[in-house]
C-alpha cells in the first residue's frame, strides 16, 4: 500500500474552507436553514419531499407498494428536492427534517400534520398506520426490525464511506478505499449468507427490511451503484443477485425507483408524481424533460 500524503490534525478543527468534493458547496458544520423557502403542498395525504436516491426510492417503493395493494390512503404527492442546489437547507425542509436530509415526510391524512422523517421511520410509520410489510407476530416483527435497522446502520459504510472514497472524493485515498470496500464485502456476505436460508431477509414474506436494503445492496449487486460492480466482484453474491432481480420485477418496485429521479435514462426518470398518471409515457416525458 502507498502512503498518502501525510497529514497531522490540529489541535482544534476549524471549518476554513469547502474540500472541493461533489458535495463541498452544500456540506458545512452547522445545522439549520440557509434560507427561507416554504414548501409546496399537493392534494393527497401523503407529501413527501426527496429526491431519488437510494434513501429516496425506499419511501417511493414503500408508498406504491401500498397504492398496489388498494390502500388509496397512501396516495402521495412527491416533491423533488436538489440536494446539489441545497434545498434540503430551505426553511421549509428544515421544519420537517432538522437534519436537512431526504426523504422527509409529512402525513396529513389526520386532524394535524404529522412529521416523520429519516427513511426507516417513515417505513415503519407507514406499514404500522395500513398494517402491511411489517409483520405482527413477534419473532417475525423482531427479525424484520432487526434487519430493517441493520440497514440503517450499515449503509453509512457503504454509500458515505465506499461510495464517497471510490467516487465523490476529490483526490484517491488507498487506506480509505481499501477500509471501506473492505466493509462493503463483508456487509454483502452478511447478506449472501441470509438469503442462502431465506427467501427474503424477514423471512418467507416481503417486508420493509427487504424495502430498506434494495435500493442500497441490490443496487450494488446489479453494478447500479457507483460503477462498482467488477471492483468489488459482487458476482460472487450469488443469492443477494437472485434476490435482488425477484425484488426488481415487482411493478411497484420499478414504479418507486422512477420517481424524483434525475439521473441515468431519462425514461426512467419521474421528477415528480402527483398522480398515477405521472407514469404514463406522455407525462412521463414531459416530467423527466423539466417540463
């Protein structure tokens, strides 16, 4: 391995300048708004503010999977969020997401608005409000939960840790790399050796854990993520790939992936969706055009 070049912390860290990362115009210390900027409200019950993002498409993926079933509650409203342009510092969003990160939900099928935001509580506060993808027998509910939250404290790992080092970050570290795709493999054979006993991660039945890991784990294992794919041989992943494939059929799944997307093929973006319709081809068009 090389040695980078060296560099001793100071005593006290300051914040001098941006690092000149994808994300340095946007990332700083502190937390809270930037500016002022309300947000939009749109007629259904649900308003979801996000952007399509592996965090982004597990909410999209959960709420078309409850329209599927018939629960016309879940109807939403999903407004697109540039977090490049900085709108998750917008008055607006920091009101409903202090952390300043998508997804943010608001839910106002009630008398008052209900805030949920992080993605693995608005799945939970989902499937417990239409009693679905999460299951009620106690040691199926705690095996989903467990890898629900696997998720959530995995996926740092992957996508700031892995992801930033091999493709965001301004100059190639080797430790850092190395670390991170390290950890990356060792989480994808957690997962191989799950799904070598299990048809999904809960168990028998699709779940929200299965929600939550896709869009991360079978991102990567289908070479969506990052261009990573060969780097990481995740060929070898045999039973994360076959899962991930049953779980990328699913309708709604293809559905929730499109929605505020805004890169790859422009057919298979849907900036925004405001109705069923929006996946039609004309809507779709216009949408994904900027219109």
């Amino acid at each position: 391995m090389t040695n980078d070049a060296e560099y001793t912390p100071p005593e006290v860290w300051t914040w001098q300048k941006p690092n000149g990362g994808r994300f340095a115009s946007t990332n700083r210390p502190v937390a809270g708004a930037t500016h002022d900027k309300e947000l939009p409200v749109g007629k259904h019950p649900m308003q979801l503010y996000s952007l399509g993002t592996p965090n982004g498409q597990k909410v999209t993926v959960m709420l078309e999977e409850l329209l599927a079933l018939g629960h016309a509650g879940a109807e939403y409203d999903a407004w697109l969020i540039r977090i490049g342009d900085g709108d998750q510092f917008g008055s607006g969003f920091v009101a409903i997401n202090p952390n300043s990160k998508i997804p943010a939900l608001l839910d106002r099928s009630g008398p008052k608005p209900i805030r949920v935001f992080e993605s693995g509580a608005i799945l939970v506060h989902l499937a417990e409000k239409f009693g679905a993808f999460l299951p009620t027998e106690p040691a199926a509910r705690a095996e989903c939960l467990s890898w629900l939250f696997w998720q959530m404290g995995s996926a740092p790992y992957l996508g700031g840790g892995f992801g930033h080092f091999y493709a965001y970050a301004p100059t190639k570290i080797e430790y850092a790399i190395d670390r991170f795709a390290m950890e990356t493999k060792r989480q994808l054979d957690v997962l191989d050796r799950r799904l070598a006993a299990s048809r999904f991660l809960g168990g028998d039945d699709y779940t929200i854990a299965d929600i939550a890991v896709w869009p991360w784990y079978g991102g990567l294992a289908k070479g969506l993520l990052y261009g990573a794919g060969e780097f990481l041989a995740v060929h070898e992943y045999r039973n994360v790939i076959r899962w991930a494939d049953e779980i990328g059929a699913r309708p709604a799944v293809k559905r929730g992936r499109m929605v505020n997307r805004t890169s790859g093929d422009p057919a298979h973006q849907l900036h925004e969706r405001h109705d069923a319709s929006d996946f039609d081809t004309k809507t779709q068009d216009k949408v994904a055009a900027g219109g």
